[in-house]
C-alpha cells in the first residue's frame, strides 16, 4: 500500500506544481484532462468566475461504446473543440493535471488543435 500512496502524493505534488503557474480566463480558459480506469473527462473552466464553461467525456451518448483508448480520447478533442467554437473560445491553456504528456493526454491535446483550437 505503501507504494501506491507514494505514487498518489507525486501525482498530486505534479499537478499542485503545475495548476500554481496555469490561470484559465473567459478569453483563453483553462482546458484540463482527467483520466480514471475506465473514464476519460475534460473540462474547460473559467478560474476568474470558477465556472465550467464546457465539459465532455466518454460517458456521453455517441463515445458509450468506445474504450478508453487514444482514439476515443482524440474524437472526445475534436467534439469539445466543436463545443468551443461554437461558445466563440478560440485559444486554451492546457492543464495536463499531473499526468505525463503521452498518450491520452496528448490525444486530446491533437484532437482540439485538428478543431482549431490553439493550446
């Protein structure tokens, strides 16, 4: 058990680390990723008001079937860039949330940046 709360309290010293230097605003928001077993969730969130402007994960409707894979995670970035555009947001910080940039992370990373938003 040990390890595995030296592994969270890194996790958690990573993203406190990061999340410190990163402020989202209303005209360039925060994006952040967050990944559970089987769940992918992404939020894009206004720290100024403390509000979530848009959010997506693969619990929704049309990603039910897909896994968590890289594929999955660079659709749910192209969706959210879609919902972006469509709220006018054209360019977001990006709040890995502690996880290595690899992977799923970096998948929804591309898939916003093929929607057109600048990271």
């Amino acid at each position: 058990m040990k390890r595995l709360e030296e592994k969270r309290a890194r996790w958690l010293r990573r993203k406190k680390r990061v999340r410190k230097k990163i402020l989202g605003t209303e005209s360039r928001p925060r994006l952040t990723v967050y990944k559970s077993n089987r769940r992918i969730y992404v939020q894009v969130i206004d720290d100024s008001e403390g509000r979530t402007l848009a959010s997506i994960s693969n619990l929704e409707k049309e990603f039910k079937e897909m896994k968590k894979n890289r594929e999955t995670a660079n659709r749910l970035g192209e969706v959210l860039g879609a919902r972006m555009k469509e709220l006018k947001i054209e360019r977001a910080v990006f709040d890995r949330n502690g996880y290595p940039y690899h992977g799923i992370v970096k998948a929804v990373a591309e898939g916003l940046r093929e929607a057109g938003i600048v990271i």
